[in-house]
C-alpha cells in the first residue's frame, strides 16, 4: 500500500509541474560551506532548505540595506533569531537576486518553476546582491566599466574572492594579486555577485553592440544621385552628443538602448536631420541630408500699426531656389522679428525625413513627385522657425522639379479629369506631416513650363517643409512588390552585414542583417505609362566597391519578373591606405576644425540627362568604354553583347546615334542594357569605376523615341573631405591605393 501512494505522489509532482505554463526544473550544485549563488526561478526558501541536516542557513542582502535569514534547524525558521538581530526572516527569493547558502556537504538543489529572463537589472545606490536574470554569461569588464557608476564588483568563487574594480587601468588585476584574490572577468547564470553601485540605476546585461551611423550627402541634381561622405558633421543620438563625423561620415556610440533612436545632424551649410531611426540586427544606420539652398531672402518684421490693422495688399513676397525649380509665395504676411528664409528642393526621396508616416493619411497607393523644405535662421544667423519669430502669413509652394520615375507629363494625365489618381500638397510642422489640401499641374499663359502647385485656396500658413504626393486607389494600376535577397562577398556565399540596400526612383531601403540578407517592400504605379521594364537595385558598404542588379519588371501587371531571393555581390576593396597629416599656420601653431580635401579623377559623381542621351562627368584624359547589350533571355541571365564602343578619351556621352543602328531589324518598343568602365593612368596607378544603365526605346507617332537611364558608382568620388582636430591633424582611412590629390 505505501508503494502505490509512492507511486501516486510521484505521479502528481509530475503532473503539478506539467500543467505549469512553461515549468522547468533547475538544478542548483552547492559545494561543502559557504556558497554565494543565485536563480532564474522564484524559490520558496522554507520548501527548499528546510533539511536541517542538509543545510544550516540561507542569507539574502534586502533592498532595505539589511539582511533576510533562515535557519534550517529552528523550528521557526529563525524568526525568533531574527527579530534579535533587526534582520528579515527570508521567505522568498526572487529571480535576479544572489543569496548566500551554508551548505552541510556538496550537493544538487532542484528547484522547479518558471524561468524568468530580464535584460535589465536594477540598482540601489551602496551594496547591491544580485544574480542573473538571463540565459547566457556576461563580461564584467563590458557591462561594468564605467567607474562613474560602479565602484567594484564581487563574487565568491572556489572559497575566494573575485573582484573587479573599474576605476582602475587593469580592472583590479594588481590589487586582487596582493590580497590572494582573482580578477573578476564573467559572470555565469546561476552565479550570485555582490556590486557596489554608486547611484540608484538600471544596468543592460545584455551586451548592446556600438551603433554605427553613416551620414552622407546626396549629390547630383536628379534623383541618379550618389551619396557622398559627409566629415565633420555633428550628431547627437537621444539629444545626447556623441561627437562628429570622421572622413569616412562614420560616428559610433554605445550609449543607446531600445530598438530605435532619435538622430540629429547639424552641419553648416546642410539642411538639419532631426528623425526617430530604426535600429537594425546589424545595428548600422545610414543617414542622409542634402545641401541647404544658397539663394534667400531677408523678411522684416512688420510695423505695430501693420499688425493692428490687419494685413496689407502688400506685393506677395516671392523666395525662389537658385535653381529656379521651387518657390513660395507669401501673401499677408505679419512678422513680429526679423528672419532670413531659403527654399531647398528636395533632390531624393530618402532626404525627405518621416516621409514613411504619410501612409497614415490613408490616401491610396502615394509617390511623392515633389517638394521642398524651408529654412528660417534669425538677425544673428541662428537656425530658428517661422512660429518662433511670430510669422504669420499665407505661404503658396510650387515646384517643377520631379522625384522618382514621374515626369510632370504622366501627373498631368494621371491627375487630371480622365486620370485616376489625386494629387494632393502635405506640409511638415513639429508635429509631422498633415494633409493641407488637393493640387494640380499648372502651366500659366504661354510658358512652356509645368508646375506642381497647391489648389485655389489650398495655402499654408507657416514656413514648413512640404511635398506634393500622388495617390492612387485604382488597385489594377498598383502593385506590391517585394525583393528578397542576400548581399555577399563577391565571388563568394559569405554574407556583409550592415549594407545599404535601395531601389533608385522609390523610397524603399534596408540593411542587410548579420548574414547579409536583405527585404525590400514597395509598391509599383501604372509601369506601362512610365514605360519603365527594369529597375535598379543597389548596394554599398565601407570597404567595398557598390553592386548593381537590374530587376526586370512586367509592365503590365507592375510586378518584378523574378523569383525567389537574388544575390549582390559586392567586392572588396584590393589595397587600401591611410593618409594623414597635420595642419599648421606660419608660426607651427596647429589649426583645428580646418577642410582637408582630397581629390580623385572620379566622373561617375555626376550624371546628367538631356533629350535622346546621357552624360557624364567631362575628363579630357579619361578613356570612356561603352558597351550596348541585349536583354537576358531569363531575367537575372548574362545579358548579350551586341556593340562596343572602344575606349575612347573624352567620350563621356552616349547618344541615339550610338544606338540607332542596331535597331535595323527590330520592331516595336525594346530595351538595351549599355555599361560604362572609365579608367585612367595616372603616374603608376590605374584609375578605373564603372556604371550601369539602359536605353529604352518605344515609338511616338512616326517617331522612334530613346529614354536614357543610368546608375552611378557609388564607391568614387571626386573628393573626400577631412576636418582636423584640436591638435590639428586629420585622417582619411580605408582608402582604395589609387592616385588621389590632396
């Protein structure tokens, strides 16, 4: 009869921890003695060390800076002791707490329940015994080097001390030596320490890796814009400065924490970033800005007697961009301090900050054709805001220049009374984009010119940035569309985390994750209309040379004509090296915050695009090759050769007369994929870099008509910047050993 009861018992321990919700058993090894461990499952100490022969007590350090006991051998657990001393009776240790255990002999405690997992440990200021709340070891020197907050740490190993102490150079190794004591370098779960803390605090356990920022100026003047290195600009991450950037736009910081942060850039010149990024797996972000518009134009503050009266038929006030594509029109004004305004176009799509949130408006399928951003310094030059100046007026954008594959001929047709999608104006004040009303396209009088301009009465009524979004609710004319894929070592599966991956004319980007892989999400519009059959994807990192993949597409249904992931490769830099040097005056005294350039014989950081050709940056002495080729017969197959045009100097253009020969025997709209290596000798060093494109040609009436495309190098450039230091010197690093000037 006792061994069925035995049996029944051992039968419901079983089936009391089976119907615990995620229940698991942890073993606890104790050796003979003194034993400073810890838990990830809440104990019940009385249920766990009530054997007197087993244990004699158990010690845990409270919150309230005193100590909880239990003494296996009272009957009362030790209460009555307790009480004598001012001490707690222990009744329950949670998960993250270290306690003391004197063990009667070496042996196992199993405890049973849920594991607890928790990143963050929390600290009082003074003394502080805790455990780990998480399944993997720590690094002290990683977690607890900061000696500002910390004073030392301890544990209690193989019956010695332990210790760390992070305010001195080798972590404590000469004091532990001369006490008999070991340095302190991990922290295993299961393991109790001791920490001396020196404010109350939350400490990351998890070892958080830097954060990594690029920032990068677009240049060029169409949306087949590289993005150049931006040096020297300062960047705070949370509203905390975590310095400038260096010659390669890079900065790093480790004082961040959650899955996102919020990102400020300020550089003279530029228009300031100000945006909540996502952090990626690779924790690597990229940030880009465009230079602030030259051209402004000085407001003075309106008269007393003005303000009083109401608003003058004063002429509108016109603040156009240099140039000459995007203007604003103020009418009305009241001004309670004199500003100095300037109009920037936009000039890509990734320059335009929040620009994801505009989804929330629930327009439809939205591209966003245009727009500009406004900015307002004071008398004294200092960045400030209409609001903040008391500006008060009726603002009236307008715009000409186009972002993405749109024309203004395609908005027009679109938009207009046989279109099937609006077009509406958003403006950006501190509190993110709001719609402000419906738009067209405007061509006045007999100007040959269209612009994008707000409705009759659609106006705004500060200076804020905005931009004018085409929306289309037509399902039939939309498609989303998605590219999954890798970005690898060229020539080989190993994956590069951390590299950007876009599509050129959308606004659509990732980083790939610590394997190299990549997701891009996107919707594409009426393909057939903007005659588009390929699209370009592109990916680049520091340290290689950029990767192009052409992405056909089927106009018709307006989705990519692939499937399954695709593969970038992209290729290591060969030889790289440092230059670096000082900067002084005559009297060797060095000069800080000085431009350092460097100057390469790069041309592919400029492309232009006029009416049946393309062009290049010009460089008289550069050999140009160009090579015309056939579409694949699969979509991601090696294209065909079908003419090249020896390299030639100077020739840094390619035309429809280029092209128009092979069109012999050919009918109806086709696609060629054309290719440009440009290379030079200079000294011993070969310059070369390289771009991608394709010339569609369609028919017009009676008319063959050629539309060019193009994708730069994003690895070259015509100059690298560098900015010295208090002490005066500068650094360019990761450099490709290729003939620069400085």
């Amino acid at each position: 009869m006792i061994k069925k009861f035995s049996w029944i018992i051992c039968l419901l321990a079983v089936f009391s921890l089976s119907f615990i919700p995620g229940a698991v058993a942890a073993t606890i090894s104790l050796s003979n003695g003194w034993n400073l461990v810890s838990s990830r499952i809440s104990i019940s100490v009385s249920n766990t060390f009530s054997s007197a022969s087993n244990f004699t007590s158990v010690w845990k350090w409270t919150t309230g800076n005193k100590w909880a006991v239990y003494l296996s051998g009272e009957d009362d657990g030790g209460a009555s002791y307790a009480g004598s001393k001012c001490f707690d009776l222990l009744s329950t240790i949670s998960p993250g707490e270290g306690f003391w255990v004197n063990s009667n002999g070496a042996q196992n405690v199993t405890v049973t329940g849920t594991e607890e997992t928790s990143n963050t440990m929390s600290l009082t200021s003074g003394w502080n015994l805790k455990g780990l709340a998480i399944s993997s070891s720590i690094t002290v020197a990683s977690v607890f080097s900061d000696s500002a907050k910390f004073t030392s740490i301890w544990e209690w190993a193989s019956n010695k001390w332990a210790v760390y102490l992070p305010g001195q150079t080798d972590g404590g190794a000469s004091y532990a030596s001369s006490k008999g004591f070991s340095l302190l370098s991990t922290i295993n779960p299961g393991e109790g320490f001791w920490i001396n803390a020196g404010s109350a605090q939350s400490v990351n356990l998890v070892e958080t890796p830097p954060l990594v920022g690029k920032v990068q100026e677009v240049v060029g003047t169409t949306d087949k814009n590289s993005y150049k290195a931006v040096s020297g600009a300062a960047v705070s991450i949370n509203n905390v400065s975590v310095g400038k950037t260096d010659s390669q736009g890079l900065f790093t910081t480790s004082n961040y924490s959650g899955s996102s942060v919020k990102v400020d850039v300020q550089l003279s010149g530029y228009v300031p970033f100000s945006q909540a990024v996502t952090i990626p797996d690779s924790a690597q972000i990229y940030i880009f800005i465009q230079k602030q518009d030259t051209s402004s134009e000085k407001l003075g503050k309106t008269s007393l007697s003005k303000i009083m009266i109401g608003p003058q038929k004063a002429t509108p006030k016109v603040i156009t961009s240099s140039d000459g594509t995007t203007s604003i029109t103020i009418s009305g004004m009241q001004l309670q301090s004199d500003i100095t305004v300037a109009v920037t176009p936009y000039n890509s799509l990734n320059t335009i900050l929040d620009a994801k949130t505009i989804a929330e408006f629930q327009l439809g399928a939205v591209d966003i054709v245009g727009g500009g951003t406004i900015s307002v310094v004071d008398s004294n030059g200092n960045p400030t805001t209409g609001e903040a100046a008391g500006f008060s007026a009726q603002v009236t954008p307008k715009t000409n220049k186009v972002l993405g594959k749109w024309s203004l001929d395609t908005i027009e047709t679109k938009t207009g009374s046989s279109g099937n999608a609006g077009l509406y104006m958003l403006s950006k004040s501190s509190g993110g984009w709001k719609n402000v009303g419906k738009s067209k396209v405007e061509q006045k009088g007999n100007s040959s010119v269209k612009n994008l301009v707000p409705d009759s009465g659609v106006v705004m009524t500060s200076l804020d940035s905005f931009i004018f979004v085409m929306a289309t609710t037509e399902t039939q004319q939309v498609q989303d569309n998605q590219i999954a894929g890798k970005v690898v070592e060229k020539g080989t599966e190993k994956g590069i985390p951390g590299a950007f991956v876009g599509l050129d004319g959308f606004n659509t980007e990732s980083i790939t994750d610590g394997s190299g892989n990549f997701t891009l999400d996107f919707h594409i519009t009426d393909a057939a209309t903007l005659k588009i059959q390929y699209l370009f994807l592109y990916a680049y990192k520091n340290g290689f040379r950029a990767g192009l993949q052409q992405i056909p597409i089927n106009p018709q249904t307006n989705s990519v004509s692939i499937s399954g992931p695709i593969t970038v490769g992209l290729e290591p830099f060969g030889d790289v090296i440092t230059i670096s040097g000082h900067v002084y005056d005559e009297s060797q005294k060095p000069i800080a915050d000085a431009r350092v350039v460097l100057k390469t014989p790069s041309v592919l950081d400029e492309i232009h695009f006029q009416e049946n050709r393309i062009y290049v940056g010009k460089n008289d002495e550069a050999h140009f090759k160009w090579t015309i080729m056939q579409k694949p017969d699969t979509p991601l197959g090696e294209p065909i050769v079908l003419k090249t045009i020896p390299p030639t100097k100077g020739k840094n253009f390619l035309s429809k007369d280029d092209v128009k020969d092979l069109l012999t025997n050919i009918t109806g709209d086709t696609v060629f994929l054309i290719n440009l290596e440009v290379t030079q000798k200079v000294g011993d060093n070969q310059f070369r870099e390289e771009g991608q494109g394709l010339v569609f040609v369609y028919t017009l009436g009676d008319q063959k008509m050629f539309q060019f495309d193009f994708m730069p190098d994003f690895t070259n450039f015509s100059t690298m910047e560098a900015w010295t230091d208090s002490n005066g010197a500068y650094e360019f690093y990761e450099v490709q050993k290729i003939c620069y000037r400085l």
